[in-house]
C-alpha cells in the first residue's frame, strides 16, 4: 500500500537519500528519571550524573573492541508528544531519557559486542536504575546522510510505531523532506531492527542539529505544517512517531 499525504505541498518533497553505512547498530534506550507524564524536561538528579559517567567509561571499553567502530551515550533534553496514530491496542510510550548507541562495523559484528563483558557491565547497570528498558539490534535500512556524532549538537531519537512497517519506511522519506525543508535537517538515518519480534518499534529514526533545544523547538512546532501536513500524514498512515531529543555524554571513535 503506498503512502498517503495529507495537504502536500512541492516544498516537502522526498528526500533524496545516499547509501545506508554498512553498520550494525545495539541501541539501548532506558526510562531513568523521565518527566511527569512522559512530556518535558527529564530528571537530572546526581544520582543520574554519577550513572551517566559510570555509563561513559564503560562505553570506552565498548570502543575499544575491534567490533566497535563507536559507542555514544546521550542524555534526553526534552521529551516531546507523540505525533501521529493512537494504535487501538495502545503503544509502548519512548520515555527514554538515557540512550546508549554501539555502531559496530557490520551487523555480524553486534553479537560480539552484545557479549562483551563491558556491555554486559552496562546493560546490569541500567537494569538496576532504569523502570523501562527497550533493546534493539538494527541495520540501516533507509539514510539522508549519515549522523556526525564526533561534535556535540541536538541529537534526536524518533521511535515509530506502525500498522504497516513497509510504509513506514516510505513515509520516511517524505518525513525527512519536511524536516530538511522546515528544519534545515541535512542528515538521518532509518534504524530497521534486525529482529522485529524482539522490538518494540517499528523504526528508530536518528538525526542531529547543529543548533540548540529552542531553535529546534521553534523551527518544529511553530510551522502550520507540523499541524497540517506532518501530524495528519503520520495519522492516515497509521503510524505514530514519538521524538526523544537528545545531548551528547560521550563519543569515542577507533
């Protein structure tokens, strides 16, 4: 079934997209502190400080696997409404406020990194302090351009729910379009599990702004056609998109 705009304009044309990297991806999203209702600012608590940098260092030893070509762990900013379908059966709300990113360099290469006694360490630690954990293994199935996760900017995490994957990954594109055309968003990539059954979402989008939380703020949520064209699009396509927006903790490259 193909995709359906609602209002389309020639301004939010598909993106035009590049080849996906190679990659496989572990993304690891956990509930530690977030806000009242899943909306909002999240906790920043010193006992979520003093995990975070626990969570760094064991992050280096997860770069420092042949396996690894990064591991990055983010801090929610803000958690934003859902947009979009209210599936019947309801949905498993995103109110991750702390993610951890692995990019292997190949998706064969995530199991050795999945073992490993360092995320092994991690994944205990997050267990511990976290009410909600969700765990992925993904490939990128879909990119605008890759994400520089080397520099600090707004990272954004969008987790999508959807009664047709395969449209989902269609509608992307012309989801990408709007935010390149009304954000200035110039990079995104598509997370496709690897295991669909052992996920929760459909998809988990990634991209990142240079610019900070207000200005992204602005650019999304003040333009009518967040209203008119990208709430309804994702709502007659029955699909739901809840984004996490995000700042870097640590990055480690090899």
């Amino acid at each position: 079934m193909s995709v359906t705009l609602v209002h389309p304009r020639p301004k939010f044309a598909r993106a035009r997209l590049t080849e996906p990297p190679p990659a496989g991806y572990l993304h690891l999203a956990a509930a530690v502190e977030p806000p009242p209702g899943g909306i909002g600012r999240p906790g920043h608590s010193r006992g979520k400080s003093h995990l975070l940098d626990l969570l760094r260092a064991e992050a280096e030893d997860l770069a420092s696997l042949t396996e690894v070509k990064r591991a990055s762990v983010y801090r929610a900013a803000a958690l934003a409404p859902a947009v979009g379908w209210d599936p019947p059966a309801g949905l498993h709300r995103a109110r991750y406020d702390v993610v951890l990113l692995v990019e292997t360099r190949t998706p064969r290469d995530i199991a050795p990194a999945r073992d490993s006694a360092a995320y092994r360490r991690l994944r205990r630690r997050l267990d511990h302090a976290a009410r909600d954990v969700h765990e992925m293994t993904a490939r990128c199935a879909k990119c605008l351009a890759d994400v520089d996760r080397g520099h600090q900017g707004l990272f954004q995490f969008t987790y999508f729910v959807a009664e047709d994957p395969r449209r989902t990954a269609e509608l992307w594109e012309h989801l990408a379009g709007w935010y390149a055309a009304e954000t200035g968003l110039d990079n995104s990539v598509l997370l496709q599990p690897l295991d669909e059954s052992a996920s929760d979402y459909s998809f988990v989008a990634h991209a990142r702004w240079d610019a900070g939380l207000a200005a992204v703020a602005l650019r999304q949520f003040t333009k009518p056609s967040f209203y008119r064209f990208l709430g309804p699009t994702l709502r007659e396509n029955r699909t739901a998109a809840m984004p996490v927006l995000h700042h870097l903790v640590q990055l480690r490259d090899r």
